[in-house]
C-alpha cells in the first residue's frame, strides 16, 4: 500500500526567512481518513506542526484551510472527497496574514463581523416572557444564522483579498441578513444605511466561491442579493 | 459605511442600479445595430446616414452612448478600487479615465449632430 504523499505549508516567523513547502509521508492503512486525522498523523513525525482545531465535527469551526486548492474544514472532510493521484496540498486559507503554519490571523474577519452589529436591537420595552415569532418569521432565519464562522467563504472571495478592510465578505453580510431578516430586530434602517455604500456589500461581484466552499451548505450569495432588495426598496 | 468620492453615484446602492440599467440599453442599443446590419446585407453610405439622420436614432444613439460612459465609470472606477492600492496612482488613473470619458462622450454628440 503505497503512503499519501501530503504536502504542507510551512512558516515559522521566528525561524523561517520565507513560507516553504514540507513534504510527509502519511500512511492511512487503507482508510478514509478525514484531513483532520492527516495532520494528527503528520504532527507525529513533526511536532511543530501548528494548526488549529477544536471539536472535530464541524461545529466549532477552528480548523478551516486549504485543502488541494479548496477551502473547508478538515476534521469533516474525508480524503477521498479531496485527494487527486494520492497527493494531498494543505495551506492556510487565502488572503488572511499567516501566524504560523496553518495559523491564520482572523483579525481582519471578525472586524467586519462586528462592524454589522451581529446582535438583537430593540428599543421596544421588553414583553414579560419573550418576543414571539410566527413560524413564518423563524423560517426567515433558516439557512442564516447557521453560520459557525470558520471563514472559509470570505477567504475564497476575491473581493475580500482585495479590500478586506471595507467589503464585508459573505460570512459578515449572511449574519447582516440574518438581523435584517429577524422580524424582533427593530434597527433595519440604521443596518441598511451602514450598507449602501460601493463596498460594504456591492463590492460582490457574484463570483459565487463563498457557495462553492460552505461546509454547512448555506448561500451567502442569496443573502447578498436580499440585502440589496431590501436597500433598492427602501431608497426608490 | 465606507466613504467614497470618486465613484459616480456617490452610493454603492446608485452606482450598482446604474450598471444594471445602463447594461441593459447597450444590450438593447447592439442588438438593434446587429440587427439592422443582418436585415441591411448590401448597406451602402446613404441607408447608414440615412439611418442617423432620425431623431430617435440619435436620441437611442445618444441614450446608448451615455449608458456607455455611466457603465464605464462604474467598472472602470470598481477595477481601480481592486487592483491600484498607491493612492497616487489610483486618483491619477481615474481622473485620466473619467476626463477620457467625457472627451468621448462630447466627441459621440459632436458625430451624432454633426454634418
């Protein structure tokens, strides 16, 4: 049974003058292992492998990366849905600053995460117990607020190598429509003014990559497009 | 909000219905040339000046015309915004683009008008 040859990107700020690739060996016994448990394999032989991982199911969302050319998550990804001639390339998601390894600095993400407030805002005086929906306002939200944050879309969106600081990103305009969407959300007209702008959210050119890549299946596309329904509505 | 004075509507959300209506009358505007060329094969100097010689083909020509430099501000100032990061050299190339635009916009009516 001949090995996985898994070639991994490599760089240590303290030590490396530049990014290389290392190549490992990994022998899977014949099983289809999920990436994840390829980099466990290969962090035996060299244990200053870093990278991040948490859950291991696809909740947490921490190990997302660039598997053969593609972004998603590598503890849900087996190799048999990624691997081409028994060859496996892993490097950091795209466009984001390395730390080291398969280390990514997310700062730039979560900036643009919270500059679309991703949280209830209500002035309206608090009922007793809860503020209700319908079953019909909930559906609104299916589809949205699934989003776990791994960054694998606005990694895979060139708009967001671009100009990540002023466009949004798929992952921060999905959760904008999540609390646009929300019938208990009462701040629609500020959220929508902070958007109107030629990059908050029209520097989408549609390209679609954020759909492509979703490890949960969602469609930041559809979002986007709702967002500028809602903006053309309410400025014609 | 991210602020911006170059771009032609001054809003993302103007700039963006722009693009897609001015798109749409340049598709009108070539099909109706295409066509005209198609149901027109022996086309001589006199049916094509003739053709001009309307005033709604020179008001369509004129309203193509402006799509065209509306839909090519938009674009064109998008591509700078992408790929010029020096600010220098990102104002420079949009102003060039923007006066060339208007050149060609008043050159289209000096044509359309002319002799």
């Amino acid at each position: 049974m001949s090995k996985l040859q898994v070639s991994l990107y490599r760089y240590n700020p303290e030590t490396d003058s530049a990014p290389f690739m290392q190549e490992f060996q990994i022998d899977t016994q014949g099983r289809d292992l999920m990436v994840l448990d390829v980099l466990h394999l290969a962090k035996e032989q060299d244990n200053g492998l870093a990278y991040r991982r948490s859950c291991r199911e696809g909740v947490c969302g921490s190990d997302g990366m660039n598997m053969n050319g593609k972004n998603g998550l590598a503890c849900i990804t087996p190799l048999s849905e990624v691997v081409k001639g028994n060859k496996l390339t892993l490097r950091p998601l795209p466009g984001l600053p390395v730390i080291r390894d398969l280390v990514v600095d997310m700062g730039l993400f979560y900036k643009q995460y919270e500059r679309i407030q991703p949280y209830l805002q209500n002035d309206e005086p608090a009922p007793a117990i809860e503020r209700l929906q319908s079953p019909e306002e909930r559906d609104k939200l299916d589809g949205l607020y699934e989003c776990i944050l791994c960054a694998c879309c606005s990694t895979a969106c060139p708009s967001f190598w671009w100009n990540p600081d002023k466009f949004v990103g798929p992952a921060g305009l999905l959760q904008a429509y999540r609390f646009l969407a929300d019938s208990r959300d009462g701040a629609t007209s500020e959220r929508l003014a902070e958007l109107e702008d030629p990059f908050s959210v029209f520097r989408c050119r549609g390209i679609m990559n954020c759909v492509a890549v979703c490890p949960k299946g969602l469609n930041p596309t559809r979002a986007i497009g709702k967002i500028r329904e809602m903006l053309l509505a309410d400025a014609t | 909000m991210v602020t911006n004075i170059t771009n032609l509507g001054r809003s993302g959300l103007s700039d963006w219905l722009l693009q897609r209506v001015s798109a749409v009358i340049l598709a009108l505007y070539s099909l109706f040339i295409v066509g005209f060329l198609l149901f027109n094969p022996g086309l001589d100097y006199a049916a094509w000046s003739g053709l001009f010689a309307q005033t709604w083909m020179r008001i369509f020509s004129l309203l193509a015309f402006i799509s065209l430099a509306a839909h090519a501000w938009v674009g064109l100032w998008t591509v700078t915004t992408d790929y010029l990061k020096p600010t220098g050299i990102r104002i420079g190339t949009q102003l060039i683009i923007i006066l060339a635009i208007f050149v060609f916009l008043v050159w289209g009516i000096t044509v359309l008008w002319g002799a």
